[in-house]
C-alpha cells in the first residue's frame, strides 16, 4: 500500500477518475496541490488568466466533450472570482468540479488572510459542495463530487479544500475507489411505464404535435432517440436556445429556435400545437412569453430528469421524470410495438407549417454603406459549415443573430451561456473546446461589449498556438439593451454607448494575435477565408457592423408566443 | 394556506443552510422551523412550517428533494390520514404578588400546564398543544397578567396512522 500526503491523494484520484485536463490559477492555499500536480504525468494544467476564465475554460473543454471539467482555484479572491462562472455552469447543467484552496481548520472563521467562506458564497449556484474537515475526506468528497456533477441533472460542484488537509507532513493510505453511493442521492432514471404507455397514446392521438428539445436532451446524450422518434412519427421539431443541434437544423423537419428571438414558424407552430412533447427543457421564460398564454390549446407532455423541472412554470399534463435518452428509448419500444398512424394524417398540419414559414421566413435587408450583423453571420455559416465547427458566443445581439442564422447540425457545436446569459463566457469557452478538441475549427462569436468581460485569456490561446477564430461584430453599443432602449424608451441611449473601445486590431497583435478590421464596403467572405487560413495562432476579425440593428422577431413582454415584432418598423 | 412539511436530512455541516437557504432563494416563506438529530444520529429531522398554494407547496417538496442531502420530504397535512401537529411554549411572568401567583396556578391547571420554575416574584410554564392552542393559552396569560418572556418551539409534525417517514 502507498502512502501519500493529502494533495498527492488529490491528484491521484482525479488521475484514476480520467482527469486529463484542468484549468486554474494558483495561490497560497493550493500551492501543494500545484506542487504534486508538478509530478503528474496524467493530468495538464492550463493557466488561465483570471479565476472567472479558468471556470469558463472547464465549462467550454465540457460541454464540447461531453466530460466533467475541471478547475482548481486558491482560496478568498480565488474562489469569489469562480462565482459568475459556476452560476453560468449551475444554469446551464454543466457538469464541472471546481477545487478550490480554503485557509487551514483552525484559521477558519477568524477572518484570515485570504479567507472567505466558499461554500457559503457558491450554496445558491452549485448542486452541491464539500468542506473537507480532514485529509481522508479528500479523495471520497472528490469522487462524491464528480459522480454527483455527471449524473442526474448536471451541475457544477464545489470541493473546498483547507491548506493543513493537503500538507507534505501528514501521508496515509491510498484507497482505491470503488462504486459511489449516496443514500440521500438517486437521480431517477427510468420513465414510469404506464406514464410512457399515456405519452404515446397521446401523441398518437395528436394531429398538430410538436416536438420541443431542450438542453437535457444535448447534454443527455440523447439526441440519436430524438431524431428516431421525430422520424418515425414525421414531428415538428422545435428546439430551445440549449436544445440548437439536437436535431439538425438544416433538416425540413426542423423550425429552429422558439422563444423571444426564435422563429416566427417556431412559435406559430408551439402556440398551434394540439400536443408538445417536451423533452430536457425547463420552459424558461425567455422560451415561453407568458406562460399563461402559453400553447394554449395543446397538451403537454414533459421529460425530465429534474422532477423540480416539471410544473414549475408550465404545467405538465403528462410529466414523466427520467434520463431523456432511456425515457425516449422507452417510448420508441411501445411505439414499435403500437399501430401507428399513417403519417400522411399530419399533411394538413405539415401543410400550415410550411405556410408559417412561407409568410415570415427569417431574414433582414441589406443597408447601403453598412455591413449588416446577420450578414456577417450568414457569411460565416456559409464559409464554415463543411468544416464542421465549434461554435462559441458572448451573450447579447450577436449570440441570437448565431442562434438565428448559423445553422447546427450536430449537439455539442454551440456552446453559449443560455440560462445566465454570461458576458465574456465566449473567449475562454472557446479556449477550453478547443483544449478538449484540439484538432478541430473553433470559432467564437461575440460583441465588442462582451469581449472586453474576458478578453485576458486570449494569453492562454497564445501559449498553446490555438488557431482560434474570434469575429467581433463591433457596432461600439451594448446592442442587446440599446434596443429596448430604441423601442421602449424614446432612444434614451442611457450608458450602452462604448465609445473609446480599445483598437481591437492592435490588441489582436498584444496578445500574438492574427487581427484585422473589415469595413462597410469590403468583402465579408474574403474576410473570413482570410481568417481560416490562419493556423498557427489565433485570429481576431473586427467587422464594423450597423449600430441601429434590431435582433427580429421579438415576441412582445407578457404576451402569447404569436405576439411578435416582425420588422424594424415595430409590427 | 399553511402547510407543515417535515425533511430528513443528512446530520452534517452545512446542510441547515442548504434547506434555509433554498426557501429564501426562492422566496418561500418560513413561519417557524425546527431542528434536532434523529434515533439515527446520522440522520436530522426538520419541521418547516410554511406558506402558499398547494402548488407551490408541490414545487417546494420538489426542490427540497433535489438537494443532495436531503432524504425525503413530506408535506403532513397532505399525508393520507392527515397530520399531528405539537408546538411547545415556555412563558415567564411576573408575580409580584400572592393574587397573581394564584391566578397563574389555575391557568396552568386549566390548560394542564406545568410550572417548571418559581422563584420570588416569577413564574416559568411550560405548554404543549396545537398552535392554535398555543395561541390561546398565550393570550389568555396575556390577558391576566404582564409576560416577561415568551419562547415557542414552532412547530413539530408527524403522519397519523402507520404511515412513516422512514424506511
């Protein structure tokens, strides 16, 4: 048996736990973690350049993988700084583990010299969290810890971890780790049958079905289920913003985004519907308008594997908690074993679909002298969608002119903040997908308001030569907030103007970067042919881009899913 | 409407705040809450007295249960044959004379409660009823004679019949 001190036993579980990669930043408080990860031969650490991008950088390296992430932070500043970055991931149901320093036992609660109480400050934002009171609470917390982040809903979980637990001194056995158990902990799994049995026969029955995939269904691994029963039963699908690329996009079956900015076919067809078949979304407000007015004829049916997500806005008249992939699977046996309908019975349904989208298809005008943000993304798509690529964005205009216009095929290929709606989250998401996927296309997308939140962790993109390509749709405003300022409050534009940006352009060079300006007038697709060729370093393009643009449709606040503002003018 | 529900949670640091921390995130109100380890001491049992629509109650059994260190919850009054409810109350007043000192007996022996201290010139009862019945005694007391000081247990809940929080 080997005896090791307690930050070896940390590093020695996260290496038999697959560990390969973490993000963090040292400190006081985990230099002897940092000092046996110097050893390690299994696990790379990425110094990030603030906590906040280090928690983003997990973030992205997990949803593009599909794996726990992982950050390590000291304690006090260390720690306060992870806070915005764990609530984007906690919105998100991402699953991350974050390790943070903490002050010894016995300097804990006297105001010590970087000390702060971690897990007080990050309860709200994580599915759970771990003071380790001794050294042997290490190793089983932290395999508490990612069983609980991977299963269930997702989430991030915090293990703090005080600077005495971690010592050189004091060395005890390695256990080696067996199955987790916790009995206070059973995420369910299987849907109840005689609740499936009802779902099918409902869905059957229904003549206006729709099919709603949410973030679960991304983030269960379950979007093969998903197509083979939108197939099968020839269903609309609509996604939420999480949901993008659980259905592919450029499948006819396919309306796009609902929501305040989705599709105006989308949420015609939600408000339409008979039957929705929800499936790994929580119907967050920015996806139902007021949920009073909500799809006011259909019933709803609704997959979670988070029974606090059922009803807890729309109310679910079929609820059935579950994994989405085995619940799916489940519904795809009784279908095959049931008559089904002749799937000709939808035409008449199918038939006003494709008259929504006849009628207001997504689009916008082109502005002489003017490059539009649409455009810009429409560009980009084109240019970028034989390669397959990583898509990250920034929160704002930008993130749903992407969600828009950029058309996902695949999951796992837009990583944004959807629930928090983080700015700065795309840089270092970017950096962490690329981390977890180093020889593929990864763009990120963003303002040049969000890009100023995060912007220090392009040095992190510099050190490792990724060929990242970063398009700012620079229109020097807070985009987002100055169109409720256009519309709703007489054109005060009170604080979103961002005058005296930084030249992005000298700043691409700072940090060793590729960058360049594209102006009205020049040649968009040139732009970004120019910027996929580079490979060796990362790639900043500013395109100056119109300042009064209006991200349509916008459903109106408190409204129905049909209530939406179609053209600049305000109808 | 008011509503009782009873939570077994893990007996560990922190996991008090969880629950109390959940109820004021969410704006969930607390009326009273009580606490203590269990026959199993690794397990406490918490009574929360909250309270809102039975919706909301559903909602909040719900995300009480999604905490990781609580075992189960139940809402009493929705249990199938209903709930019990106890609160206790201890009351201290003055009596700074031999009429009042009589007054207090007799109202502790009306309602069967206990004196547990006297000392020259106070009282200390103890009750133990329903709220409601709590309430009465109290005002009652109050009607009397002045309170120095009045401490209620909130309250404390249970399943009637065989039905069971355990197991």
């Amino acid at each position: 048996m080997e005896k090791l001190n307690g930050a070896a036993q940390l590093v020695r579980a996260l290496e038999d736990l697959g560990v390969t990669e973490i993000f963090g930043y040292p400190g006081a408080a985990v230099v002897d973690i940092y000092d046996e990860l110097y050893n390690s031969k299994k696990i790379h650490h990425t110094l990030a350049r603030h906590e906040q991008g280090a928690v983003h950088e997990a973030d992205g390296y997990a949803r593009a993988s599909g794996k726990v992430g992982v950050a390590l932070v000291t304690s006090g500043p260390g720690a306060t700084n992870t806070v915005t970055a764990i609530a984007t991931a906690y919105m998100d149901s991402i699953p991350l583990v974050v390790i943070s320093g903490q002050v010894s036992t016995g300097l804990i609660g006297t105001d010590a010299f970087q000390e702060v109480d971690t897990v007080g400050v990050t309860r709200p934002v994580v599915k759970y969290s771990f003071l380790c009171k001794k050294p042997e609470d290490i190793v089983p917390d932290i395999r508490k810890a990612f069983y609980i982040a991977s299963t269930g809903r997702k989430g991030p979980v915090v293990v703090d971890i005080p600077k005495n637990c971690q010592t050189k001194r004091y060395v005890f056995e390695y256990e080696q780790g067996g199955e987790v158990r916790l009995r206070s902990y059973n995420p369910t799994v299987f849907g109840h049958r005689g609740q499936v049995k009802r779902a099918c026969d409902e869905l059957l029955k229904a003549r206006r079905p729709v099919l709603l995939l949410g973030g679960g269904v991304v983030q269960g691994d379950a979007c093969n289920e998903a197509r083979q029963l939108a197939r099968m039963l020839r269903l609309p699908v609509v996604c939420t913003f999480m949901g993008l690329g659980a259905f592919p996009e450029s499948d006819p079956q396919c309306l796009g985004m609902l929501g305040m900015h989705g599709l105006y076919a989308a949420n015609e067809i939600m408000n339409g519907s008979d039957l929705v078949l929800a499936v790994g979304c929580r119907f967050a407000d920015r996806a139902t308008n007021n949920v009073k007015k909500f799809c006011p004829d259909a019933t709803i049916v609704h997959i979670d594997v988070d029974p606090a997500s059922i009803s807890k806005t729309v109310h679910a008249d079929i609820p059935i908690v579950g994994d989405a992939r085995v619940v799916m699977g489940q519904m795809l046996q009784v279908l095959k074993d049931s008559e089904i309908r002749p799937n000709s019975e939808l035409d008449p349904w199918w038939k006003q679909i494709d008259e929504w989208r006849r009628i207001h298809p997504l689009g916008y005008t082109k502005k002489e002298g003017m490059i539009r943000p649409q455009e810009v993304i429409e560009k980009i798509y084109e240019k970028t969608k034989d390669l397959d690529p990583i898509v990250t964005t920034d929160v704002g205009q930008h993130q749903m002119f992407t969600a828009q216009f950029f058309k996902f095929d695949e999951p796992r290929r837009l990583i944004s903040s959807g629930g928090l709606g983080t700015m700065g989250f795309g840089v270092p998401a970017a950096v962490g997908a690329q981390k977890a996927l180093p020889g593929r296309l990864v763009l990120c997308i963003t303002g040049d308001g969000s890009f100023q939140m995060c912007m220090q962790e392009l040095a992190v993109a510099r050190k490792y030569a990724m060929p990242l390509k970063i398009f700012i749709l620079d229109n020097s405003v807070l985009g987002m907030v100055r169109q409720f300022q256009t519309v709703f409050y007489h054109h005060r534009y009170a604080g979103t103007n961002l005058d005296f940006n930084p030249d992005f352009v000298k700043m691409a060079d700072a940090f060793g970067c590729e960058g360049f300006r594209v102006k009205p007038g020049d040649d968009i697709g040139a732009a970004i042919d120019r910027a996929l060729a580079v490979k060796d370093r990362s790639c900043i393009v500013d395109f100056i881009t119109d300042t009064n643009a209006i991200v349509l449709p916008w459903q109106r606040a408190d409204g129905s899913m049909i209530e939406m503002i179609l053209d600049e003018e305000g109808n | 409407m008011r509503h009782v529900v009873s939570i077994l949670i893990e007996n560990e640091a922190g996991a008090l705040s969880r629950v109390v921390g959940l109820f004021s995130q969410r704006g969930y109100n607390i009326e009273s809450l009580t606490v203590a380890p269990t026959e199993d001491p690794t397990l406490s049992r918490c009574t929360i007295l909250t309270t809102g629509e039975s919706e909301e109650i559903e909602q909040i059994t719900k995300q009480l249960h999604k905490l990781v260190c609580v075992l189960r919850v139940t809402a009493i009054s929705e249990e199938p044959e209903g709930g019990l409810e106890r609160e206790l109350v201890l009351i201290k007043v003055p009596t700074p004379n031999r009429g009042i000192r009589e007054d207090i007996k007799s109202i502790a022996d009306i309602f069967s409660a206990r004196i547990i201290d006297v000392s020259a010139e106070v009282i200390t009862m103890e009750y133990v009823g329903s709220s409601q019945e709590v309430d009465n005694f109290c005002s009652t007391v109050l009607k009397l004679s002045d309170v120095l000081e009045v401490v209620r247990s909130g309250v404390l809940g249970i399943a009637r019949g065989n039905h069971c929080m355990h197991s």
